[in-house]
C-alpha cells in the first residue's frame, strides 16, 4: 500500500526552512532570485556531468526521463525536490549520502532500484565535486521518481527500513529501494 506525501511520519518530512540555505560555505552571487530557467538549468548541468563521468550508473537517466508516463509527468509532487531528498536522508542517516540507479537481474526478471549509497558529502570517495553538484543529482533523481510515481513508494521504503549504509565492509553496504515499475517500463527504460 503506497502512502501520501502528507501520510508520512514527521520524522522523515523535510523540515520548513529557507531553500537557499547550504551545508557548505556558498557566495550569494549565485542565485539571480528569479527562479526562471532554473528546472532546465538543473537539467542540463545534470546532463552534462552525467557525459563528462561516461554514464557511470547502470541505468540511463535520460532514456528513463523520456519514456516515463503521461500521467505523471509535468506533476510536481507538492513541490518536493533535490533539497526535500537531502534532507530525508539526513534525517533518517544522520549524514547525506549520494544515491544511484541500478538495474537488477534475479531469476529471469529486470527491476530497478535506487540505492543510497555510503559515500558522504565532503567525504573522499563522493563523487560529487560540489554540494550544488550533488544537489543537482537528487533534484534529477526526485523527477525521475515523480515521472514514475515512484516518490511516494520510496520514501516509504526510506522510513521502514533498518539498514544503513555503511564504507568500509567488504562488500560495502549500500541500501536498496526498489521501484515499483511495470515490466513494460523497466523494459522501456533498459531496453
């Protein structure tokens, strides 16, 4: 059974605060105040930095923004962003760790999943250069979750799980959240 955005415990609801506000020290300059342009901004610099790393999830984020569902696309989710997914899993981790997209192969069937990762931000091994950088990715990934109205399914996952993710372990513990995907979206989106 799938929950609501409003449904969700306060323990995982993004805090009310100010939207520019950062974990690291950022000049004022860089936001021009307007707001315009900055959805197509957001996804180009994901775009690019996406091409510059060669692709280095499993799963091809532009092929899953273009064939995603009618019904969810140009739908916000209460306005929940790349700010919002920061924020929970700060919350429920204590730190912010980056996600990533992967398909899974088990016993002849494809799903995917979206992993949080144990890599922090401003840790050695992030792969996100900049907090606007990694900002950049969940607000990608939080679209990519609205278009397949999975946002409100992962969310809950976030709240009901246990597990941690955790560097340092062999193999090293990441945690998984599976996408609800029809067959034929998850065949659509890998081909």
């Amino acid at each position: 059974m799938r929950r609501t955005a409003a449904a969700l415990p306060d323990s995982l609801s993004p805090p009310d605060y100010d939207r520019s506000s950062s974990l690291e020290d950022e000049d004022e300059d860089d936001d021009d105040g307007d707001g315009d342009g900055d959805d197509e901004m957001v996804l180009t610099s994901f775009r690019r930095e996406l091409a510059r790393r060669g692709g280095a999830n499993d799963v091809d984020v532009a092929t899953m923004e273009d064939v995603g569902d009618d019904e969810g696309a140009g739908k916000e989710d209460d306005g929940f962003d790349g700010y919002d997914l920061r924020d929970v899993i700060r919350e429920k981790w204590g730190e912010c760790f980056d996600v990533e997209f992967q398909r899974v192969d088990s016993y002849g069937f494809r799903s995917v999943y979206l992993n949080i990762m144990p890599f922090r931000l401003g840790g050695r091994r992030f792969r996100h250069e900049t907090e606007y950088d990694y900002l950049c990715h969940l607000q990608a990934v939080v679209e990519i979750l609205v278009r397949y109205n999975q946002l409100e399914y992962v969310l809950a996952q976030m709240d009901e799980t246990t597990m941690k993710p955790r560097a340092g372990t062999s193999p090293l513990v990441a945690v998984p959240l599976r996408l609800d995907l029809t067959p034929e979206q998850v065949e659509k989106i890998l081909g």
